[in-house]
C-alpha cells in the first residue's frame, strides 16, 4: 500500500458538501450569466458525487451475483 503524506481529516462527502456550499455561496454574489450557471452546475455535481459516494458505501449495496 503507498503511502500518503497527509491523512484526510474530512471524509469524501464533508468535502464534497463543504465544496458545494461555497460554490453556491460564490454563485449567489455573481450576476445571472454564464459564470453563475457554471458555479451552480459544478455545486449540483459535487452534490451529486456526495449522494453517490454515499450510496456506494451504503451497507445495502451488494455485487452482482454471476
């Protein structure tokens, strides 16, 4: 196993929800255009992996059977 040379003291989804959080503060100062979707797209993305990340850690998910 390679080392790492910090340990993350946040999960995956605390940061992917911290991210989003500023992503949607930083889109609420901006004017409507093109700058402000993309913030708002990049938030529901990062949103997006937080659910997903949580699903695939989630105790229900099982592999597929052959």
């Amino acid at each position: 196993m390679e080392h790492h040379p910090f340990a993350q003291r946040k999960s995956l989804e605390e940061r992917l929800a911290d991210e989003a959080r500023v992503l949607r503060a930083q889109a609420k100062l901006l004017r409507p255009g093109a700058v402000r979707e993309a913030a708002l797209r990049k938030a529901r993305q990062t949103e997006t992996g937080a659910h997903i990340n949580q699903w695939l850690n989630s105790p229900g998910l099982r592999p597929p059977t052959p």
